[in-house]
C-alpha cells in the first residue's frame, strides 16, 4: 500500500489538513501520516465545514 507523509515547518495546519483530506478521498487505498499532535483552531473550523474533522 502506497503511504504518504505531509510535513510543514509548523505542522499544525497545512500538513494536517492535507493529510486528512488524503485520507478521506484515498478510500483506504493509500497509508497517510502527519506527525503534527497539536491542531489550529482554524484548521479544525475549515475541516469541519467541509465534512473531514
């Protein structure tokens, strides 16, 4: 199974976001990981507004 992993210099947004939209579209065809532990805000608000959090 192919495995993705998404990093950003502060890891609590972008990375995070993008890994679970990954792996919410991948269908459980694809491993994804994001090392991030301490989300924005922000980002949950936007996750949550598209149906991902």
């Amino acid at each position: 199974m192919p495995e993705v992993l998404f990093v950003c210099v502060h890891n609590a947004g972008r990375s995070l976001m993008a890994a679970g939209l990954l792996d919410r579209y991948a269908q459980g065809r694809v491993h994804v990981r994001s090392p991030g532990d301490q989300i924005n805000p922000a980002v949950v608000t936007v996750m949550e507004e598209v149906g991902v959090a």
